[in-house]
C-alpha cells in the first residue's frame, strides 16, 4: 500500500510494509512496527531495528519513537523513563491481549 508519508505508514495498524527512518547523522535504518502507544496525550510507537534483530541484538532492537502529527516528525526518544514507561506499558497490554486469547 502507498502512504504520503511515515507517519501515515505508522499509523497504519495494518501495515506490514517496512518504514525506513534517518538517524542524526543521516544514515537511513530499516525497522518494522511492533506497536503504537498512546501516553500522556502523545503517541508513541515502538519500532525494531531490523539489522539489529537480524544480528541477534534483541536487548537494542526495539526502540521508541514520537508520532508527532502536527510537525511531521517522528524523533527518536532517549529518556530512559519515558522509554521504560512505553514498554511498561506495551507488556501490560500484550499480557492482556494474551490472558483473552
């Protein structure tokens, strides 16, 4: 499926395709979406580093990012409590989603 954009790929629930994502320095990484986090009224989406996983790396394959709609952005986030607290949050609702199934 063609997006306008990454955040429109992201926000896709749906969407497979991989979303390719550049870091400080340019350099262009590849990642597949894992989930989307809504907390404190922003939006937040836990992205795997597909070379990373491909390495074996699991402890800094998945990282988190900010949807931010109104600037078009999406940033990388590197405050240790707000990452903890995603993925806090992220294990109660897999958790969940498996105590239903």
């Amino acid at each position: 499926m063609k997006y306008n954009n990454v955040i429109d790929s992201i926000m896709d629930e749906n969407c497979l395709d991989p979303v390719w994502l550049e870091d400080e320095k340019g350099k262009k990484h590849e990642y597949e979406q894992e989930a989307l986090i809504p907390f404190d009224n922003k939006m937040y989406a836990i992205m795997v580093d597909v070379e990373a996983a491909n390495a074996g790396d699991w402890e800094n394959a998945g990282e988190v990012f900010l949807i931010d709609e109104v600037k078009q952005e999406v940033k990388l986030v590197k405050n240790v409590n707000t990452i903890s607290t995603i993925f806090e949050i992220y294990d109660r609702l897999f958790d969940e989603k498996q105590d239903e199934e």
